[in-house]
C-alpha cells in the first residue's frame, strides 16, 4: 500500500518544474517575437545584395563580351587589305581583345562578388577587422613567394594593353627571336627559324624588337666592276624597280618606289650598289629575294656583268692578302732517293749465298 502511493506521488507533476517549463517556453517566444523582424530584415537585405551582385556581374560581364566581339568584328573587316597588313591581322587582334576582354571579365568579377561577401558579412555583424588583418597577412606571404608569377601576369597585362606585339608578328625578345604563335598572360611562344618553339616568360622580357609593325625595309646590294657606268646602271636598277612594283603581288607588298641609295663600298675592281625598297610588315625577305632575281636578269640583259665575291669573311676561302703559296710545305731532302739522307735510310740489302759475315 506505501508502496503504491510512492509511486503515485512520483507520477504527479511538480509545481515547480512546470513553472519553470512554463517561464523558459515564454522567454523563448518573446526572443522570438523581439527579433524576428530583425532576422527578416537581415534576410532581405542578403537576399537583396547577392541579387545585385549577380545582376551587376552578369551585366558588366555580358557588356564586356559585346565590346570584344565588335573589336574582333572591325579588325576581320580589314584583314587581307593593306590596311589590314598595315595595322594588325584578325588572328593577332582577336587573342589581344580576348587577353584582354578575360582580364576584364575576371577583375569585375572579384571585385563584385568580394564586395558583396563583405557586405553580407558585416550584415551578419561580424567583426572584419581580423579577418581583413589575415587576408593582408596572407596577401604579403603570397606576393613574396610567388613574386615571379606576380611579374609574369602584370607585365603580360601591360604587354596586352600597349600593344607591344602580337599574332604573327616578328619580334627579338633578347632571350630568344622568332615569330609569335600565342600570347598568354604569363607565358609567350615563340617559332623560331629552325621550327622549334620557345617558350618566353613575360616578366624576362627586358626589351622588344617588333619587326612587324609599321613598315620593313628590303635591302639589296648589286657588286659590278669599277669601270660600268653607273649612271646606266642606275637607270636599269629603277626601270626593273617600277616594272616590280606594277606586278601582282608586289604592287601591294612594295609602298613606295625602289630607290637607289647610291655607293655602299669602292673597292679597286667593284663597287657595291646598294638599293632599297619600303615593303609590308614582314615581307622584306620575299621582296629582296624577287629583287634580286629581276635586277641580275636586268643587267645581263644589258650585258652588265655582276662581279665580286662574297664579303662574309666566314664564306671566303683564302684571306684576303694572304700568299697562295704558304700552304705548301717545304722541299724534302728524303724526297731524293740518291742523297745522302735517303741511303742512310734505305734497308740493308740481304746477305748473298755462300757469304759468311764476321771477321776474316
């Protein structure tokens, strides 16, 4: 029976704890019913600021795109006419505005968004300040570990910008000379004469030599004999000149007319001629070599002979001045074969038969 009433007494709820449950229940929902508006509000205004981030990015991104597509439309308008040749070609102007035009995208992109991440955050009344403190912390740490990657991007932004070079253009980096097949950021590659392809960190680029922009210049230099009458050979070197520039494709390729310089050396039995001509960027080799051709049929067709040897040192067989005779060497005594040197050489005869030597 004690036992009963026990566990009756235990099995009624105490006044106490249900005060208490009661009390905390009521706090609660006044928590609830005090912040509420403040949750959303914090709500709308991060709803509201990740939709303008993601408008604004889409909007400057997609602004972006259009402006490179209608660089990359003007610059096919003029390519294959020598105004085209004149500036730049579509291939180079189309992997400038997209160096270009991703650069740009990616900037608008990381400032958009971190300032939203930082607006977000200062919403949710988080404290900044350390985590500013450990970005700049990081920030310094990475610049100078990777200080050289750091070199290679900008100077490659700045390489994009100014237009140093691009696509197909002929360029001397110092490091390494070739025609330009990419251009990156970080890396350009080159195709050098021998095919082979070099790979140039931009940030190793201490200076630029573009032979492809602007104009080129064609050279060429005509040896004949002293005693030709120069005159006569001015006026066949501009007749072939004017005949050139009137041809297919030379006519495009040749901007102004082929000039005669006049006298680029005198020696006692030659003179050189030296002749020059404006050409497209990139084509003074294919104009020198038709220059050239045309000039040497010229002459010959006038019965002027082109004489001379070449004047690269490395491709003359003797030195000039040099005596023929110094390679021969000097007369041998053992080339005798009855002087003395030639029998104190010769073999000792063999001993007859019945001949005994020694002593008699």
């Amino acid at each position: 029976m004690f036992r009963s009433a026990a566990l009756a007494a235990d099995a009624t709820p105490r006044p106490g704890s249900l005060d208490e449950a009661q009390r905390t229940a009521g706090d609660a929902a006044g928590w609830v019913e005090e912040n509420w508006s403040i949750w959303l509000s914090n709500s709308l205004r991060i709803i509201l600021i990740v939709v303008i981030a993601v408008a604004m990015r889409s909007l400057i991104r997609r602004a972006i795109t259009k402006l490179i597509e209608r660089m990359n439309r003007t610059a096919q308008a003029v390519d294959g006419t020598a105004l085209g040749s004149l500036l730049v070609n579509a291939e180079r102007r189309r992997q400038r505005s997209e160096a270009i035009g991703s650069v740009l995208r990616s900037i608008a992109s990381f400032l958009i968004m971190g300032t939203a991440a930082l607006t977000v955050l200062s919403v949710l009344k988080i404290n900044l300040a350390p985590l500013l403190a450990s970005a700049g912390v990081a920030g310094v740490a990475i610049g100078f570990g990777a200080r050289n990657l750091v070199t290679d991007f900008l100077s490659g932004v700045f390489m994009i910008l100014e237009d140093q070079y691009g696509v197909g253009d002929e360029v001397d980096a110092g490091v390494a000379k070739g025609t330009v097949i990419e251009v990156g950021l970080r890396v350009t590659k080159l195709r050098g004469g021998d095919g082979e392809i070099w790979y140039v960190r931009n940030g190793e680029v201490k200076r630029i030599g573009n032979l492809s922009q602007g104009w080129a210049t064609a050279g060429v230099d005509v040896q004949v004999r002293s005693d030709e009458d120069l005159d006569r050979v001015r006026t066949v070197i501009e007749r072939t000149g004017e005949e050139m520039q009137k041809d297919e494709p030379w006519n495009e390729r040749l901007w102004e007319p082929v000039e005669v310089l006049g006298l680029n050396a005198v020696y006692l039995d030659s003179v050189v001629v030296r002749v020059s001509a404006k050409t497209v960027p990139g084509k003074a080799l294919s104009v020198e070599r038709e220059l050239r051709w045309r000039i040497k049929r010229a002459l010959d067709a006038e019965g002027i002979p082109v004489v001379g040897q070449p004047q690269e040192p490395e491709l003359r067989t003797t030195p000039p001045g040099a005596d023929p005779a110094a390679a021969v060497s000097a007369p041998s005594a053992m080339a005798n074969p009855t002087s003395p040197q030639s029998l104190a050489t010769a073999p000792i005869p063999p001993v007859p038969p019945g001949v005994t030597l020694g002593k008699p």
